[in-house]
C-alpha cells in the first residue's frame, strides 16, 4: 500500500505565493538599499585610486573612466615614495599617533573609572564638565594654545602636535559608559581582599575594558592620522610634516598636480585600513558593549 501524493490546492497555494512575493520583494528592496549606501561609501575610494593612476590633466576630465586613458601610475606614486622623505612623514604620523593615544589612555581609563564606580561630592557635575566639552571643537581653543606654544618655544616639535589632545574627553565618557557595567561585588571584593583603587583599575578593569580600548584606539589613530588642521599650524620644517601634511607639497598658488596628490592620499589610507582589519572584531565589540547607561 502506497501513501498518496501530497497535494495542495490552488487555495492554499495562493497566500503562500503572496507571503514569497512580499517577502522576495522586501529582501530586494533591503539588498538594493544596502548596495546603494555601500557603493556611495565605496566610490570615493574607486575614484581616489583611479585618480592616482591618471596624469594632472585626466583626473576631472568630463569623460570619466575608471581605467586612465594614460597611465601614469608609476610616476605618481614613485614621486610620493622616493622624490620625497616619505618614510620620515610615515613615522612621524605614527609617533603622534601612538604617542596621543598611549597618554590618553593613561588619563582617559583612570579618569572613566572614576566617575563610573566611585562616590565623591562633585561627580555629578564633573560629569556633566566632561559632556560639556564634547561639544568644544579645538577651533576655539587653537589660539590661546599656539600662543602659548610660542611663548614656551615648542612649535614644530612632536610635544606640539600631541599637547591639545593628550586628554579625551571622549575617551572619558566612553570608558565611564563601558565601566557602568562592571559587577560592583566584584570590586568590592577586592577592597576587602586589600586592592587599593590603582590595582583595581590596573588588574580587573584594564583587562576587562580591552574591547572598549581596541574601539577607542581605532577612532584615536583613525582621527589623528587624517587630522590637517593642527599639524597645519604648528609644523614649520619638513622633518616634522606628518604624512597627511605632506599632501599640501603637490599644491601651489597656481598649479596642483592632482595625480600625486591622490597617489599621497591612497598611500596614507593604507596604515587606517590595516588598523581597522587587526583590530576589527575587537573594534566591534567594543562599540556594542558600550552602550548608553545611567
């Protein structure tokens, strides 16, 4: 004896058509919303590269092509790496960098813990302070800070291009936000086992906030690896031009070669996509683990 066939009629067929329709169609629309914000965010990149491979004068052609009609990518780029000191502005955006981030770290995590886990008259408006700076640009601040550079001889040193963002207050919130959600018991047991505030800090919450620190180190080095405007004003030699500075030798009053300028630009995006890539899953993390927390 053999089982019939499953059959299902047309009746029952009919809103299960519909549902795939419905659900076929919002898939196509998601993945075409998604391709579209994804080619808007990849062009510039397209284009940049593109633009390095193409002499001054095919760069903002009005006959656009990705391929240059003539290639002069080879030239452009052994300009930007041997006609110039290139490794010396790679290294001196790299000290910066980790220079910025290593003394922010040491005041941001100590700083952040603070207002997260300890009780002391003023928190609530040191907190408040900190929040308030966020909406501070160093465009204010740049002034009395080039002054007072001046006045103390400091301008075209590396001490200069690090000093106004050697405290983050940024770095401040996010850890006091990461910290939030450490156990309280926890510390609290290590009060009564004899840690003092400092080895809390450096034994549990140092090895604990380490996602947050991978996601604050990227947008540290991301942010200060492109920054212009300050090493703009305090940099007076090229043996401190930083690599993002060095863009401005290919520019003059009456001329811009525009294919070096873009063979600079994708040679300086290189180190950023790298810390990215090494740090991404930790990067990740950080950011959906250091949510908005009373």
């Amino acid at each position: 004896m053999t089982d019939a066939p499953f059959v299902t009629s047309r009746a029952e067929l009919h809103p299960l058509r519909r549902a795939w329709a419905r659900v076929t169609v919002g898939q196509t629309l998601i993945w075409l919303a998604l391709g579209a914000g994804a080619w808007i965010a990849v062009f510039p990149y397209i284009w940049m590269v593109s633009s390095s491979l193409k002499p001054t004068n095919e760069v903002y052609d009005a006959d656009f092509t990705i391929w240059p009609k003539s290639f002069a990518g080879f030239e452009n780029y052994h300009g930007v790496l041997f006609e110039q000191p290139y490794p010396l502005f790679l290294m001196n955006s790299t000290i910066v960098c980790l220079g910025i981030l290593a003394v922010q770290l040491v005041t941001a995590i100590p700083a952040g813990y603070a207002l997260a886990k300890l009780r002391f008259r003023g928190s609530a408006i040191l907190l408040g302070t900190v929040i308030a700076c966020l909406t501070i640009p160093i465009n204010v601040t740049s002034i009395p800070l080039y002054l007072g550079l001046v006045k103390l001889s400091l301008l075209d040193t590396y001490f200069a291009m690090m000093f106004p963002f050697m405290v983050s207050v940024f770095a401040i919130f996010l850890f006091r936000q990461f910290f939030k959600g450490f156990p309280d018991s926890v510390i609290d047991a290590a009060r009564v086992d004899g840690f003092s505030e400092i080895e809390i800090v450096i034994r549990l919450i140092v090895p604990s906030a380490l996602p947050a620190i991978a996601a604050f180190s990227v947008f540290s080095f991301v942010a200060h690896w492109n920054d212009l405007y300050w090493p703009l004003i305090v940099v007076q030699s090229q043996e401190k031009m930083t690599a993002t500075l060095s863009m401005m030798q290919y520019q003059s009053e009456f001329d811009t070669n525009y294919g070096r300028s873009f063979a600079a630009a994708t040679v300086i995006t290189i180190p950023m996509m790298l810390v990215f890539l090494f740090a991404r899953r930790s990067f990740i993390r950080g950011i959906t683990m250091t949510g908005v927390k009373g």
